[in-house]
C-alpha cells in the first residue's frame, strides 16, 4: 500500500497570507513576519488604494456599496494573484466575502493560508460591541479557507520594558510582544521548513540542530490535556526535562478546538521543545466512544495538529483507514509518526512475524517514524526486542524510518530503557494515575542510566583562561549537570599557555571548554573545524573534542558525553550569539531592525566588541559605530568587518540614505567615532542599540573605562537597548547613567545587564558542549546567587586550578 501524497508542502518563498478577524494582531504578525523571512508586506487596505488610487472609505462614499463590493473582490484577487512569491500578504474585511473565501481555497493549493486567531473576549474588547458577535460568528468561516492556524497568545504578563523602576524589572526586561514574535517566527520557520536546515548551517552543535529522533538518547515528556487543564504548578518547571513534549489529547470538551490551540502555543512557547501531537482514543477511565463519533472527531483534531504546524503527528495505525490517510495527506512538514500499540494480554511476542509486518505498512505509508509499544506480562525477554531491531535493520534497506519500540507493563516502561530513542518519561512532580504507560522515568534518571551503563561516560570541562579564578560558569554548568543526571564536573583553570590549553584538551576525558583571554585567538589555528561565525569573528570561546568515528558531523555530534582519544576539535562562539539573543530579546516592535535606517554602537575594540559587532550584523544592522579610547584599534577592528562584508558577495550590502533621500549601496558598515564629545553623526539615525565591551574595574593596571554615553547620543525617540558586558560592578557608570535616563527622560529604555549576558553564554556553552538542552532558569538563578555570594566575600564564588 502507498500513502497518500502530501498535499502541503509548498514552495519555501511561497507568499504567505494571513487572515482572521479585525483585532486578532494580523498586522502586527505580519510586520514581525516579514522582518523575520525578509520578505515584503502587502496589506490589503494599502493595495486597494495602490490599485484604485483611493481608499476603501473614499471609494465606498463615491461609488456606493454595489461597487465597492465588487471592486473589494477583484483588488483582493489581483493582491493574491501578483504576489504569489516572496511576501506577507495581511487580508482585511474582504476574506468574510464568499467569493474571497473561495479565492483563498484556491490559493491554499498552492500556499500557506495562516488563520490567526486569539482569545474570543480580547478580540471583542477591541471590537465595537455591535458588531462583535456578527464579526465573530463570521470569522469562523476562516477556518475552512485556510490551511494553517496560529493562535496568537496574549504575553502581557511578562513585560515591563523600561516603565518601571524596581528592582526586579531592572534585572530582567524582555520586550513588550517578545514571546508572540518568538512563537510566531518559529512557526513560520516550521512551516516553510527552513527552521531545521538554518539551524544545522547556523551551527551543527545546537541542540536545535539535531532532530530528537537522531539524537544518540532521547526522552518524550508525555503530558496529557486532562493534567495540564488541571495543572497548579508553572509549565515553565517543566524545563528541559526531555528533548520532546508528547501532547496527548485525552478529552474532548465543546470547545475543544479552541483548548488544543491555545495548549499547543502554551507548551511551544514555555518548554521549547519539538511537540509530538497525538489523539488517544481509548484514554484510560473513560467512557468508550462509538466509531462514529470518535473517528471524524478525532480526524479533525489530527488536522487541527497539523494546522498549527506540529512538529510530529503521531497517527494509530490501527485505526479508521480514512482518518489516517487524511492525516498522511495533509501532513504538510509535520513528522508523522505510526504508532501500534498492544496494550492487553495476548500481544503478539517481538518474533511473531505481525510486528515486521506492521512496520512495513508504516514506511509504505510514508510515515516518518515507527513507534511500537507492547503491554508485557513477563513474557518477552529484553533479547527479544533487541532481535526483532536487528531484523528490521537486516531485512529492511536504508532510509528506512526510525523505529521507537519498547514493552511496559503495569509497572511502567521496563528499565533499562529499550528503546534508544523517544523514550517516554514523566516530570518528577507528576503522578502517573491516568497514563496507561504508568510512566515511572524521569528524565534525569534514564539519563544518569546512560551513565551508569557505561553507554556515556563521565567527563571533564572547564573554563580555561589567565583570570578564570571568579568565574561564575563552573557553579551554573555543575548545576546543570546535576539537574539533567550528568556526573561530569567542570572546574575554573587559571593558565596561560597554549601548551598547557593543549595538554587539557588531549585528555581522553576532556568533554569541552569555555574559554577566555588568552586563547580565543590563539587556538584558532589548532581547530579542525569552526562555525563559520567564529570564522568570521575570528575569535572562538567554545571547543569540543570531535570524537565521532566518521566525518559525519552527526557522528560527532552524537559521540559528546562520551570518553576516549580525541585529535580533532571544533571551535565556536557564543560570545556573539549571547549578545545577539540579550538584544533579540530587549529590543521593542518600534525599534526592529530596518538595514537601511537602524544604527548600532559598540564601545571597546577587543574581541568581545567583535563579537558584538557581529551580533548587530546577524541582527541585520548595516550601521554600526565603533567607540573606543584608542582609536587606531577601533579602525583595525572596523577594517576587519568591512573586508569581511565584501567577501560576502552582496549579502551585507547595506543601503545609506543619500543627500537626496536615495539609497546607494555600500560596503562600508562599520565606522570610528573618535570622540565621545562628538556629535552623532550626521545623516545617521541615533542609536537604538547599545552594546559596552571595556571592563568597569581597573584591569592588569590600566584605568577602568568609567563609560557613559555622551547624553547627546541618547536621544533616540523611541529609547532603545543599552548591553552591558562588564558585571564588576553590576552596576556600571554607564547602567547607573542608563537607569537615571529612563526614570527621568525617556523611559522607552531597556537596559541589559552583564550578569544576564553571561549566563546566557554559559546556557550556550552548556548545550554546545553536551548536546542536551539546558535548564535556563535554573542556571540564570545560580548565575545571579553565585554572584552575590562572591559580593559577600562568600568561598564558594572563586575557585579553580592555577596551572
Ligand atoms: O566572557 C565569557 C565568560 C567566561 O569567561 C566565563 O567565565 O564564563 C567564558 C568565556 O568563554 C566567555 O567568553
């Protein structure tokens, strides 16, 4: 049998339309969308007037209601029709029009129609209330002439740009709409697909860049919607305590499309993990429904997954054909993964020929992944699963899918975990009463077994540099490794010679290092093989032991948390991805980025201002300053991201408004400011983003750099996002100079401080070095205590060898 074709997947610059009703933040989405893919936004209100030479209003008054509808319909057409590549296209009234809607059908054959949808109360509460129900009830009209859905999650609980003083909101300041950008342009990169290969390109490290089913180990973190409606702990506690989260639907309440929705924007937005969405259709203690209301039922939210651009769909294969061809056809970029499950007595034993039968149907229905879980009363030793994985590696050629298999029992899954991959764990808070798999792993623990099986090893890490002494990484990464069940230690090295760096890193139990001046230039030339942003920077701050067996990235990728002769390395920094990630986060709708107009400003010109140069870049700024005491460096520094833009054959190519408002091409992005009692620049706008690079307290004897910015410099309209490196103070001159301006001045001011930057370096490290997700708030937390600790005068801060 052959599976049905995939009728979703879509050329990547397909033009994306997006509708809904008034209120739902289209616009907004839209904006932040075509920032995100670099794509132009086409609104339709701007288009009718492009076309017609009027607006709406103005041609509904002269022309009445008669026309205007039939002209509303063929400008929505044309809009549709001429821009079928490259844009974001925002619909507005129009798309409630029949005709409109039969349009939009049309143009789902060929591209991404995304229904945006938000909390029915909060549309109407911007809504007239006349016309609220009518509006609402129409909108759901959306649905049926779409092929995506987003839901867009109010975040107004998490921010606090620059409009308050307390402490709390000083420390941590994400910008207004910062998690509805972050859900939405993953989803976008989702559903065009170019989410997974930036990823790998970007660096092939990250924990992104590996898909949960390739990985070495993995672990599911299964979470019913009958737990999470009643949940009474945070979902954020839920952290990195797997490498995927199964979304198991066990209840159907009468707005159920409407639940699942929001749930899914809810664990994509707090977890940050890959969802595998599936439907379970006999949950245990409940009512048994009858085929004909359970099939179309749960056919739909199998699409309603689908729609909302789930990573993994994971299909019974066992159940009614039609609901799963019409999963297997609409799957879109969705992984489909095909379950049997045999869950009473009398299952067949993993030698009975069924079992490779039933896999078999699973490829040849163009399933992704194969997962098969047997109820076991004893009967089925460990060796049996371990046979039938050889049978199906021997008798079926690569690619085949992967294959997820293991036997439970009352009990729970059987310990040692059998399957490699997606194995199903709990959180260590949870009870497992309505979970038929009576999950009794943590995650944790299965990965602290790989350990204890000698299938990983324990290892080594260090921060290695001539002034390591006050680190804060060893107490956040040793952290780490005791929340996720990894016995690896990581200590502070004070040493300064490359021969010493080279001993360390030859160790058969070195796992990684985070390192610091002297060497991120130094060991540049001793690394087989860098990202191509360290390459670019030209400095490196992290390196790994690339053990692998092959050439293949994965295999070395795979082979961290394991021990042995390593000649190989491989460089990277996350000195930049760090800054990059602190501003991301800060910088507010009003002040994204736009390459032609948004000006940046780095002060210092040694290798962290390199790294933060980059960062501008990657943000997309093509104007950046550079402000340092010495001036002849800050010149070497801008030449080398100059020479560098060239080589990239036009893809840093900026645009400089000219004397008479036009854009002429340049290469030149980097530029000096001598003076601090300089003016800014003229032609230039003032900067939006801020990043320091010099030291607040006095270094080897040279004077502390005491920066603050010149006030005229400040004056930015819409404030901006000051980074500050240094954490010795916290509180340099520069955020003291940043907190009195934003409380006297212009409070549209984020200011970032060092300790943030630096945890989120060591959160980097910490995944590159491990390949497993980090727990960022529990490192963050340790980051900021460690530090007061050290304040104090505590022992526990400074640490270290000195060799
Ligand atoms: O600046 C830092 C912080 C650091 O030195 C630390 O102590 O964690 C580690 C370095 O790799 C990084 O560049």
């Amino acid at each position: 049998m052959l599976g049905p074709r995939n009728e979703r997947v879509f050329d990547p610059n397909a033009s994306i339309v997006l509708v809904g009703c008034r209120g739902a933040g289209k616009r907004t989405l839209g904006f932040m969308g075509a920032l995100h893919l670099r794509r132009r936004l086409v609104t339709e209100d701007h288009y009718f007037e492009k076309l017609t030479g009027i607006s709406r209003g103005q041609f509904l008054l002269q022309h009445g209601k008669d026309l205007f509808a039939r002209q509303d319909v063929e400008v929505f057409k044309r809009m549709l029709d001429s821009n079928r590549f490259g844009c974001i296209i925002e619909c507005g009234m129009s798309s409630l029009s029949e005709e409109a809607q039969d349009a939009l059908r049309e143009y789902c054959r060929t591209n991404p129609v995304i229904y945006i949808h938000r909390e029915r109360e909060q549309i109407a509460a911007l809504l007239d209330a006349t016309d609220a129900t009518a509006l609402l009830k129409a909108d759901e009209k959306h649905r049926e002439c779409s092929n995506f859905e987003f839901y867009n999650l109010d975040d107004s609980a998490t921010h606090c740009v620059g409009t308050s003083t307390s402490a709390d909101c000083r420390q941590t300041v994400p910008s207004k709409l910062l998690n509805v950008r972050e859900d939405f342009t993953k989803f976008l990169d989702q559903i065009t697909g170019r989410g997974a290969t930036k990823a790998w390109l970007e660096s092939p490290f990250s924990v992104v860049a590996i898909p949960p089913e390739f990985r070495s180990y993995s672990y599911t973190l299964r979470l019913r919607l009958s737990y999470l409606q009643e949940l009474d702990m945070a979902l954020e506690e839920f952290e990195a305590s797997a490498d995927c989260v199964e979304f198991i639907i066990d209840q159907w309440p009468g707005d159920v499309a409407e639940v699942v929705s929001k749930q899914v924007t809810l664990l994509r937005r707090k977890l940050g993990l890959p969802i595998i969405y599936h439907v379970e259709e006999n949950p245990r203690g409940q009512r048994r429904r009858a085929p004909e209301e359970k099939n179309p039922v749960d056919s739909d939210l199998l699409e309603l997954g689908l729609r909302l651009g789930v990573e993994y769909l994971s299909v019974d294969l066992q159940r009614d054909e039609s609901l799963i061809q019409r999963a297997l056809r609409y799957k879109g970029r969705s992984k489909v993964i095909g379950n049997y499950w045999y869950m009473g007595f009398g299952a067949p034993p993993w030698h009975d020929d069924q079992h490779l039968e039933n896999y078999r149907r699973a490829q040849s229905l163009g399933c992704d992944l194969v997962r098969m879980a047997r109820f076991s009363t004893g009967d089925s030793p460990v060796g049996y699963l371990e046979s039938f994985k050889k049978r199906v590696e021997q008798t079926i050629p690569n690619p085949r899918p992967p294959l997820v298999a293991y036997d439970f029992s009352v009990l729970g899954i059987r310990t040692p975990l059998q399957s490699k991959i997606l194995n199903p764990v709990k959180h260590r808070d949870m009870d497992t009463d309505h979970d038929f798999l009576a999950i009794i792993n943590i995650y944790s623990h299965c990965f602290g077994l790989e350990f204890q099986q000698f299938l990983l090893d324990p290892l080594e890490f260090y921060v290695i540099g001539s002034n390591v002494s006050w680190s804060l990484s060893p107490a956040m990464q040793n952290a780490a490794y005791e929340f996720s069940g990894m016995p690896h230690t990581f200590q502070a090295v004070t040493c300064s010679t490359l021969d010493r760096l080279t001993q360390i890193c030859l160790s058969d139990t070195f796992g990684g290092a985070s390192l610091t001046a002297p060497f991120k230039l130094a060991i540049m030339p001793q690394l087989k093989v860098k990202s191509h942003h360290a390459t670019a920077i030209g400095a490196v701050n992290v390196v790994l032991p690339l053990r692998g067996k092959t050439n293949a990235i994965l295999d070395h990728a795979n082979s961290r948390n394991k021990a042995g002769a390593a000649q190989e390395f491989f460089g990277d920094n996350t000195d930049w991805s760090s800054i990059f990630t602190c501003l991301r986060r800060a910088i507010s709708p009003r002040n994204y980025v736009q390459p032609s107009k948004t000006t940046g400003l780095v002060i210092g010109a040694g290798g962290m201002a390199r790294a933060a140069i980059y960062a501008l870049i990657q943000l997309g700024c093509r104007n950046i300053f550079i402000y340092n005491r010495t001036v002849e460096r800050a010149r070497e520094v801008a030449n080398h991201f100059n020479n560098w833009a060239k080589g990239q054959q036009g893809m840093i190519a900026m645009a400089k408004p000219g004397a008479d408002g036009s854009q002429l091409p340049t290469l030149e992005i980097c530029r000096v400011i001598e003076r601090l009692a300089d003016p800014w620049p003229e032609g230039y706008q003032l900067p939006t983003m801020v990043i320091s690079c010099v030291p607040a307290t006095s270094l080897d004897g040279t004077p502390p750099a005491d920066f603050v910015m010149s006030e005229g410099w400040l004056r930015s309209p819409t404030g901006g996002v000051v980074v500050e490196l240094a954490y010795e103070p916290l509180i340099t001159p520069l955020v003291a100079q940043m907190y009195a301006y934003r409380d006297q001045v212009n409070p549209s001011w984020v200011v970032v401080d060092g300790l943030e930057v630096v945890a989120e370096m060591a959160i980097e490290a910490f995944e590159l070095m491990t390949g497993r997700m980090a727990p960022k708030r529990l490192m963050k937390d340790v980051c900021r205590r460690t530090w007061e600790q050290q304040q104090r005068g505590g022992g526990d801060g400074a640490s270290g060898l000195v060799l």
